[in-house]
C-alpha cells in the first residue's frame, strides 16, 4: 500500500531517531467521524447551541456531541469522565479537527454540554436534527414505528437535583427482570429501510405504554406540522396501542398494530376452526384472512395471521403444558383421595379449589360417605351403620373443547389497521410493515449491549442522564446510516467484501467492518522538531471499506 510504504521508508531511513516515532490508535473511529462529518450533525447541533469561541471556548457544541459518538461507538466501556483518557492514543485531529487536543474533551466540558441539550430540549433537539437528516438523504418510509423499553440505572438517586420537568428515575415494570433497580423508559420512533431514529424521549421508570404511546404520537404529530413538505406516517406498534381509545378513535391518525387476545371478540376469532377462514397466502410460511371490524366504532381492517413455523414451535408447548398439568392434577387427586373430610361440605370446597386452575382437563368428582358400624366386635345383619366421614373419588380426563380452542390459536394473532386504502396499505403488506417493527428492538439491543455498556449508566442527574440518551440514541443513528450507506454503495457498484468467513457479502454488518479496521494506526515522526503524521497498516480490503464511505472517509485515512 501507499500509505504503508512511506511509513516503512521513514523507519528504513532515519533508523537513529526511532526513538521520536510514536503511533496513535485510528481503527475504525475514521468511519464515525466520517459518517458525522456526512450528515453534519455537528454543524446542525452548533447552529442551536451556539458557543462563544472569544470567551475561551476551544470545543464546540456539535464538537463535544461528536466526541462522545465517537467514545459511544468505540466499544470500550469508557464512561463520561473517561473521554480524555480515551482520546489519549486517538489521533484526536483527524477525528474532530485541528486545534484539539485529549485534556479538552474533559468530563467538565462534556458535562457543560449535556446541560446545553437538556436546556434546548433533549427530544427537540434530536428530532429537529433527526428529521432534518432524513429529509436530506431521503430516508423516511411509509410507517413509523415506535416502542419502548427500560433501562436499569444503579444508584439510589433519591438526592439527585432535579428539576420539576425532569423525569423520575424510579422502579417500574422492568423488561429485563430487574425489578430490584431503579430505571428510565426509552421511547424510540423509527422510520425507514435503515430502522433510521426520527424520535427518542426518556420517560420515568413507572410509565405505561398505554399512556406513552399516546402521547408520543401527539408530540410528533404537532412537531410535523412545523415542517416543510411535512411525512403522513402511518404508526405501527404493538398491542398496547390498540388499547388507547381516544388514540384508536382519533381521525387524523393512521395506524398498524396488533390486537391484544384480552379482547373477547379477537379471542372468539382466533378460537374458531380454521376452516371458518379464507385463507390467502403470504411467502411460504404464512397466510392471513382480511375480515372488516368496527371495534370501539372505529372502522377497521382486521386480518387473522397464520404462520406455519410458529404454529409447529406452539404446539411443542402446549403439549408440554397439557402433560406437565396432568401429573400435577395426579399427584394433587391422589392425596385428595386419601383425605378424610368431617362433611360434605368440606369436601366439595377441597375440589372447587382444584377446578379453579384447569387448563387442559375437566375432572369428575363423586364424595361418598364413610360409613361405620356402631357396636364393637362383628357386626350383625341387623346392627345399624353411621357415617364417620367423606371421600371424594375423581376421574381425570382431557377437555377436547378446550384443548381444540387452545390448538387453534396456536400460531395465530391478529393484525388491525384502519387505513382502507388498498392502494396505499394493500392487504398483502400489512403483516412485513408491522414485522418492520423488529427495527425499534433491533435498536434497543444494540443501545443495551454490553459493548455499548449504557445499561450502568453512572450520571447523578436526570437532566443530563436525558441528555446522555439522546447522544446515545445519535450513536445509533451514526451506525445505522454507516450501515446502511455502505450496504448501498456496494449493492450499486456490484461489490463485495470477505465476510466472517471468508466468504463474499454486500451486506456486511458495521460490527464486522469496525473491526476489520482494527488495526490501522496513525504514525508521527519528529524529525528536527517537525512531526510527520501517516495512516499505516491500510490493507486492500480496509482501503476498498474507506473508499466506499466516500471522500470524508478517504480524507482521514489519508487515501487519494
């Protein structure tokens, strides 16, 4: 390689002053910062918060936002006041430009600025920004997905400062079985092929989705209309946005969800022989069945949704759970059999207890007295007997009713839009818009994994823990157009790179090219007092990577 071979001839050719050679990490960190450069987000975040460089600011705004991406997205683990000693072996003017050094990417600095976004507003800030970058390199779709989930927080926070619009970092329903911490909810709307983030909030750990998503809608739906050219979504969530009322009634919105089976009309329909159904295909594993519906007197498409492979996976289970029920049902009647009751009475209430809990199976149940002679010694045909007590005797068989009404909702849901329009919403799409939904998870795995270690986040405030969210949720904006702007270049230039494997993809993942990168270093050398810096250790394939992210890219990398 070029860049490889300069590196080589300095060390071949000034052997006595090696000592005055010293290397910086770059690896994959030009991609980020190339990546922000393309979709100036620094740009756009200084042009809200703007700072006075003749007061003695060195670090802009966007400059500080762009610094802890580039952390974020490094997989290191390193936490807010870190960021100087993670800057320590970058070559920091390549990432973030001239005139900046390690000590000034200082928690002090940071912190300053996680204050500015919460001041601005977390959740304006971002979609102004979010909308702004979509509309620019056309990546909003038809639909808008939204969801939420918790994030465990360690501490008490009970003395934190907080303001009264701040929110409330308290225990609720935790995602991830962590009902012993304290937590915020996440609330994350995205749009698009590449699942692109148009809208985050944070919300106190004791919010409801039934609540959440109403009101996220509403905010979004007010943000679009101080927008040019403003994006008619149509919203898709899951079933706890079907039970809002006033947001299922509500005209001027558009939606796709599920229907909960808590509703007795969706669990009578999915309860029925499906032969009752027309059914039509959808690729190989599915088929659906559009019926109309006018719920909540909301007039609507519902469609029955069968997926073969699910319905294999159910069956296994309910199986399971039929069998489990009945040798739990043995060894409670056999004990119950054994028992001596003083009354009748008594013994009828022991099997009410016992019938409350079935599933799968009915049990019939007889109770005999016992009964005894009075006199002593063998009993003569005319001596009279007394009842000395109950037993109950039960016979235990499956209840093919319900075992069929069970085996019929195997592999089935039910999906509710109330856009008419085939033209726009055909019948055959609405199941892969709702499946797009996987996107919002997809995103809340990869802010949750331990690479990107926010799970323990540490910040004592909620106002900057907000703030902190929306940088990490720009994270993943900054992976996702990588990843998607890289998988675009190579689809249209007929192009590949090894994969794990060693086998040809266009569709790599940004993980994998991150760390194909690994290794590429920056070198200095000073050679009577002058530093000569060089981007060494640039492979065939690392070059082919950088070329493909464009100009920005190459400009770091040091590649013509």
């Amino acid at each position: 390689m070029y860049t490889q071979q300069l590196v080589v001839n300095w060390w071949s050719t000034s052997m006595q002053i090696t000592d005055n050679v010293t290397t910086k990490q770059l690896g994959h960190l030009g991609l980020i910062a190339a990546v922000i450069q393309k979709i100036k987000i620094v740009e756009k975040i200084d042009q809200r918060l703007p700072v006075s460089k003749q007061h003695g600011a060195i670090v802009s705004m966007g400059q500080r936002v762009a610094a802890m991406i580039i952390n974020g997205l490094g997989f290191l683990n390193d936490r807010l006041y870190m960021h100087s000693v993670f800057f320590e072996d970058k070559p920091i003017e390549h990432l973030l430009g001239e005139g900046i050094n390690a000590n000034n990417i200082n928690d002090d600095v940071l912190g300053r600025g996680l204050d500015a976004i919460y001041k601005y507003g977390t959740t304006k800030l971002f979609s102004e920004i979010a909308f702004e970058i979509a509309q620019e390199h056309n990546l909003l779709g038809k639909t808008a997905r939204l969801d939420t989930t918790s994030i465990s927080l360690y501490g008490e926070f009970d003395g934190c400062d907080r303001d009264e619009e701040a929110i409330d970092i308290t225990y609720g329903y935790a995602k991830n079985k962590r009902y012993d911490l304290k937590q915020i909810i996440l609330s994350l709307t995205n749009s698009g092929a590449s699942g692109h983030p148009l809208w985050m909030e944070t919300l106190s750990g004791n919010s409801s989705d039934k609540a959440s998503f109403q009101e996220t809608v509403r905010k979004i739906n007010a943000f679009k209309t101080q927008l040019i050219n403003s994006p008619d979504f149509i919203y898709t969530a899951d079933s706890a946005f079907y039970t809002t009322d006033k947001l299922l009634a509500a005209t001027d919105l558009r939606w796709i969800t599920r229907v909960p089976e808590s509703i007795k009309a969706a669990r009578e329909l999915v309860e029925k022989d499906c032969t009752e159904f027309t059914w039509e295909p959808i690729g190989k594993d599915y088929k659906f069945c559009e019926l109309p519906s006018n719920y909540g007197n909301v007039t609507q498409r519902w469609q029955i949704i069968y997926s073969n492979q699910a319905f294999n996976r159910e069956q296994k289970t309910l199986l399971k759970k039929i069998a489990t029920e009945k040798d739990k049902l043995t060894k409670i009647l056999w004990h119950l059999n054994k028992k001596t009751f003083v009354c009748a009475d008594d013994a009828l209430d022991a099997t009410k207890q016992i019938t409350k809990s079935l599933k799968y199976h009915n049990i019939i149940f007889t109770v005999n007295p016992i009964t005894k002679h009075k006199k002593k010694g063998r009993p003569k045909t005319q001596d009279e007997c007394v009842v000395v007590g109950f037993q109950v005797t039960s016979a235990l068989h499956e209840d093919q009713l319900l075992i069929k009404k069970a085996t019929n909702r195997l592999g089935r849901f039910i999906l509710a839009t109330n856009e008419l329009d085939q033209t726009i919403l055909p019948s055959n799409s609405i199941l892969q818009e709702y499946k797009e939904l996987d996107k919002v998870e997809k995103g809340f795995k990869f802010i949750k994994s331990r690479e990107f270690a926010i799970s323990s986040v540490f910040l004592k405030t909620p106002a900057r823990i907000e703030a902190l969210m929306m940088v990490m949720t720009l994270c993943l904006m900054v992976y996702n157009f990588g990843e998607q702007a890289f998988r675009k270049s190579l689809s249209i230039s007929n192009d590949t790179i090894p994969n794990q494997v060693g086998k040809e993809t266009n569709r790599p993942t940004m993980r994998w090219v991150y760390r194909i990168l690994n290794k590429i270093t920056v070198a200095y050398v000073n050679i009577d007092g002058v530093i000569k810096g060089m981007v060494a250790n640039v492979c065939a394939v690392c070059k082919k990577i950088i070329m493909h992210f464009g100009p920005p890219a190459m400009h770091i990398y040091g590649i013509r």
